[in-house]
C-alpha cells in the first residue's frame, strides 16, 4: 500500500482526489492538509502549520498537492525535508517558484509536476506539437475557457502549449485578448474565458486563407485530472530523485 496525504484536501480537485484515493485498492488514504482542520472521507485534516509533523506520524510516502502557488512552493520543500515523493498539480507557479521546488526537489525527492494530469491532455499536447511542426506558417490562436473561480489566467495547460508552439513553430510574441483597432501580425492571440462550471477547454487554431485546423480538448469531470494524478503517484513512488511530467508517467517518447 502507498500511503498518500492530499495537500488542499478541502479543494474542489482535493476532495476529488481525496475520494477516488479513497476508492482505490492500492494507494491508502492516510490523510490532508489545508488552511483550516477537518476531514474527509474518514481521515483528518491538519492545518498547514502542523503538516510537516503529520507527514512523519502518518508515514506519508506521497504528497498530491493541489492548492496555489504561493504555498505549493513551501508544501514541495517541506515533503522534501521528510524524503516524501511529490504529485504537484498547482498552477500559476512563477518561474522563480519553479526554480525553488526544482532545488528542493533535485537530490533528494521524485516528483512529478504537471500542469494537466489528465491523460486526453497528453495526447492532445503530442498532436500540438507535431501539428505546429508542420504548420509553422499559420496563424496560431490559444483559446482556453474554466469555471468562474479559477484563480491563475491564463491556464498553467495553456502555459504549456504556448511552450510546445514556441518550441516547434518559433518564438512568437503572446498577444492577450484584443481590443480596438489591431493589426494581425506574427503573434499568437491567447484567449481566456471564465464562467460557470466549465472543468477545462483548450483548443488551438492554425490558420490560413481559406482553411483553419483546430485541435482542442474538453473536460467534462474533474476525475480525469485526478485519475491522472493517482496513477502518478503510483509511479513516483520509489523513482530517483528529480522531476519528472506526465510524458515519463506515461512512457511517451520524447520528440
Ligand atoms: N494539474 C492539473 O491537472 C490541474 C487540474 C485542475 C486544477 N489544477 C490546479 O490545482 C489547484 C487547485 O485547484 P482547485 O480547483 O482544487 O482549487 P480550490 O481553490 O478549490 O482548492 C485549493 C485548496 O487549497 C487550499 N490551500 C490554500 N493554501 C493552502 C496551504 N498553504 N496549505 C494547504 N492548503 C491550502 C485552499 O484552502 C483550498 O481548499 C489550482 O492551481 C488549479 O489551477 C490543476
């Protein structure tokens, strides 16, 4: 059995996480951290100032954390300290808070940081990329759309494509949103959209005189990140220290 604790327990991806590690026959819902004590289904949540103690009494051996990023960095440093692997999912980590979890991390823990857990993502950033390999001289546009409460803007999925789009088509200015009179030059137009429910929707367009390919992905649950997550940290477990995404997790090649 894996023994997982689940950082932001009482969040909207933690309770999903918290309910379906609960449900899995190999890994042990052992317990969760967040801003405020409590529990969930059947096991305590312990306020962040207490976490480092319960990881040890818990004998955590994986730590998910979904909150956000001014505390994942800490939670990522702290599961450190305690030799516990990592499944970080927060998003709108800066670079400077990337680089700070990288060194706690390197040398002394596995981790698998993504920006997407769900498996349709994976393969929807493959077609990404192979598509912007051979669409160089189309105008690209990255719309994403979430639900109401979302905190970071845009998506840290939508981050991760603009990436694949500068590392496969070439660097390109980012243009978020347009207003007034614009003249469409080389940039990539970014678009976000926030209302409702919506779980997540990325789609990205390639155009040209007379034809426009669109390749886009829609969550409809949240159980696809979170199913993603679990079989992270099923895999992590026991790696060697360093960082790892979710192409290692899933054995994809790398292009
Ligand atoms: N990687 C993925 O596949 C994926 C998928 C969905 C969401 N996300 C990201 O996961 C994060 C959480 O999303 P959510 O929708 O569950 O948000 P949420 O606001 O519903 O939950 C976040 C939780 O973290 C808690 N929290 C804040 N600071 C904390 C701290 N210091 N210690 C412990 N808990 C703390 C909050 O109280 C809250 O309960 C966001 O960054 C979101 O973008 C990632």
């Amino acid at each position: 059995m894996i023994n997982v604790v689940v950082c932001g327990a009482s969040g909207r991806m933690g309770q999903t996480i918290g309910r379906m590690v609960n449900e899995s026959k190999d890994l042990e819902l052992v317990g969760g951290i967040n801003l405020k004590p409590g529990s969930f289904f059947g096991v305590e949540i312990v306020e962040t100032k207490n976490a480092e103690v319960f990881l040890k009494k818990t004998k955590a051996d994986v730590l998910i954390d979904f909150t956000i990023a001014g505390a994942a960095v800490g939670n990522v440093q702290m599961a450190a300290r305690n030799n516990v692997a990592l499944v970080v999912g927060t998003t709108g980590i800066t670079a400077d808070q990337r680089a700070e979890m990288d060194k706690a991390i390197h040398g002394h823990v596995p981790a698998v940081i993504s920006s997407n857990f769900s498996i349709g993502v994976s393969i929807f950033l493959q077609l990404v990329r192979e598509s912007a390999k051979l669409l160089k001289d189309y105008d690209i546009e990255v719309l994403e759309a979430h639900h109401r409460n979302k905190k970071d803007a845009p998506s840290g999925t939508a981050k991760t494509i603009l990436q694949i789009l500068d590392e496969e088509a070439g660097t390109r200015q980012k243009m978020y949103g347009r207003e007034g009179i614009t003249e469409r030059k080389n940039e990539i137009g970014v678009h976000v959209i926030r209302g409702g429910d919506i779980v997540g929707d990325h789609k990205v367009m390639f155009s040209k005189n007379f034809e426009t390919i669109e390749i886009s992905h829609r969550a409809y649950d949240r159980s696809v990140f979170a199913s993603g997550a679990l079989l992270a940290a099923r895999w992590v477990v026991g790696k060697k220290a360093g960082v790892y995404g979710m192409n290692d997790v899933l054995g994809f090649k790398k292009k």
